[in-house]
C-alpha cells in the first residue's frame, strides 16, 4: 500500500499532495495524522524552509524499515535550474540517513507564498533574507526575483506538474513488483 501525506503550513504542498492523491487514488494525510503501519512507499510533499523540508522529522520517525519514500521538495526556487536542485538535493542528502536514503527518490516542484499569510517568525526570516541579499555584491536572478516580489503574493502552483511526477511513481511501481 502507498501513502501520501504533507506538510504544509501555507497551503501548496497540501494542493500538490491532494491532486496526486485524486490522479492515483491513494489516500492523503497529513503527516501528524498519518497511519504509517503496514504502509510499503510513503509519497511526502513538504515545503522548503531554510534548507530542511517541512515534515521530514515525523516521515522518518514514522517510516518502517523496508518502507520506500518519495520526497517531493515545495519551494519557490525554480527547480529546472540544476543549481537549484543540486542545492535542495544537498541539503535533503544531509538530513536524511544513508540506509534510508537508499530507499529514496526525491523531486521537486514550486509552490507559492502570500506575505500576508506568513507567521511573523517567518516573515521575519524573509526580511532578514532581503536584507542579506541587498547587501551582495553580485546577485542572483533567483536573488532578483526575491527582491522584487517581496511583501506581495506569488503563486507558481503547477498542478499539471503531478502528472509527470504520477507517471514516474507508476513506472517505478511496475519495476518494483
């Protein structure tokens, strides 16, 4: 059996994990609430915030020995950028422990932010990251775009995205069986 579960704290991993769930008819739950017994690949979708991925710790305290996991990173990073999924993979290899690792795929989608909504913590994380970058030298384009959407709303919610990700995970389910 596959389960998905997310953690989401504003909203597009929840939207990307719920869609994936409708196109496999896999059952969707969030990760604090997740039933992981008896469960063969976990498919987890959590949001990138400062270098870790939301949800992780309970995926892993949840996952079984034999359990296959699915990491699939929600960030604003533009993922088709090989830097920038490099990045992400470094710092998820990092977390994640080697005998699990073996047993994992990872992937990478965007997802969206609404200043309005963000918790004061994490607003606060998004000023002081403003602040860093209008101090460098040279910036990025990734740096640019955060300067110049920040304090709105921006969304790069793909839902058509899923579809690539659920042909993957059905190959990988024929291999596997």
């Amino acid at each position: 059996m596959t389960l998905i579960t997310y953690k989401s704290l504003y909203g597009s991993s929840e939207r990307y994990a719920r869609e994936l769930g409708r196109c496999l008819s896999i059952p969707v739950s969030d990760i604090t609430e997740a039933d992981t017994e008896g469960v063969g690949e976990i498919i987890h979708f959590g949001g990138l915030y400062h270098g870790t991925l939301s949800g992780l710790k309970e995926v892993l305290r949840k996952l079984g020995p034999c359990t296959r996991l699915t990491i699939v990173s929600v960030g604003l990073a533009d993922p088709g950028k090989p830097q920038n999924a490099d990045k992400i993979d470094n710092d998820l290899r990092w977390i994640i422990p080697e005998e699990v690792l073996r047993r994992t795929r990872i992937f990478h989608l965007r997802g969206a932010m609404d200043y309005s909504r963000l918790s004061p913590k994490h607003k606060a994380m998004m000023w002081m990251l403003c602040q860093f970058i209008r101090r460098k030298k040279y910036r990025t384009e990734d740096d640019q775009a955060i300067l110049d959407t920040y304090g709105t709303k921006i969304d790069f919610v793909n839902l058509g995205s899923v579809n690539d990700l659920a042909r993957s995970i059905q190959f990988s389910e024929k291999r596997n069986k």
